[in-house]
C-alpha cells in the first residue's frame, strides 16, 4: 500500500463544494472538481494505485473513499479521505465497495505485513499480535490483495530486483510496488 500522508493542500474547489453543498451525493460533485482531485492525488500517489500500487491514470483509476461514505458520510467531501485506486474489479477499491478495511494506507502501514519473495503474496507481519494478524488478513482479503495477476508482478518485481543485486532505494523510486518492496531490501 501507499503511505499516503496528503500533504498536498486540499483543493479549494473541493473546499468550497463542501461548504456550499455538504450533503449532495457524491456523483454529484461536478467534474471539474473531481479532475482537481485527481490532480493533487496524482502527485501525493505518484500515479499508483493506493492499494496494490499498480501504475495508474486518469481513465484506469477513479477516487475512492478510505472510510466509506456509507458509513462516514461526513467524510464524504474530505481530501484526507479520498484517494485513487485502479479500476481492476477484481481487487482494490472496486473488490471493497463500501466495506470498511481494518488497515488504511497511512504511513507505517506496510510494517505490518510481509512480502513473500517466493510468490508475491501480502500476509500479516509474523512480529504482529493476533489482533493486528487478524486486522492485516482481513485488509488483504477485502482487497483481494493477493489477485493471482497482482501477486505474479510483485513476484516479478522481487525476481527482477534481487537477480540484479539491487539493495539501493533509488532504483524503486518510480517503480510500481515501491512501497512494499522498500520492506524487503
């Protein structure tokens, strides 16, 4: 996962909707606004998925909710609770609709889970109590985190990166998976 920090200021376009119109439906925020989002987003994620961080753009992305509307509807039009997934329906923000994830994409998220090298899957930290294991898995499962197309190229990636004898984190500094591949060099 992404540790994402939002350090980009939140738009203030986004700011002004919320205080004009705090309750509209979100598929409703016009799309001006929305492209600013993505904008500021594309920066903070350096165009990568915030959950399996697959490279990403504009049309094979759309914003997601960290903590679903449904449940937080006051977060809603906040920029610290949006961020930008892939498209994939079959993991990340499309596999977790409007379910809660117990692990969000914070800073420090990816000490808590172990990257395979031998087949690219996630798994809890071994270190964690079993609250956290449970916390960890359940994540994982939600966003289908270890997709057999995910897991094959962070498997590739690890293959790539070990054969090379690479233990520098510059190399990583603008591949996908360079969140979770920090962990193992």
């Amino acid at each position: 996962m992404i540790e994402l920090e939002h350090s980009q200021p939140e738009p203030p376009e986004l700011r002004r909707f919320r205080g004009k119109k705090p309750n509209t439906p979100w598929n409703d925020l016009p799309h001006p606004v929305k492209d600013v989002i993505h904008k500021a987003l594309d920066i903070e994620q350096e165009n990568l998925c915030v959950y399996c961080e697959t490279e990403i753009n504009r049309k094979s992305c759309h914003l997601e909710h960290l903590q679903p509307q449904s449940i937080y509807p006051h977060l809603r039009f906040r920029y610290n609770n949006l961020a930008q997934s892939c498209n994939s329906p079959n993991h990340c923000g499309r596999k977790k609709g409007s379910q809660q994830i117990p692990v969000l994409p914070e800073p420090g998220c990816n000490n808590l889970f172990f990257l395979s090298g031998t087949d690219g899957k996630l798994e809890p930290n071994a270190d964690l109590a079993q609250g956290q294991k449970d916390n960890v898995a359940k994540t994982i499962e939600i966003l289908n985190l270890n997709s057999p197309d995910i897991a094959r190229q962070r498997q590739q990636y690890i293959t790539t990166v070990m054969g090379l004898g690479i233990d520098d984190d510059n190399f990583l500094s603008d591949q996908p998976f360079r969140h979770i591949l920090q962990t193992i060099l």
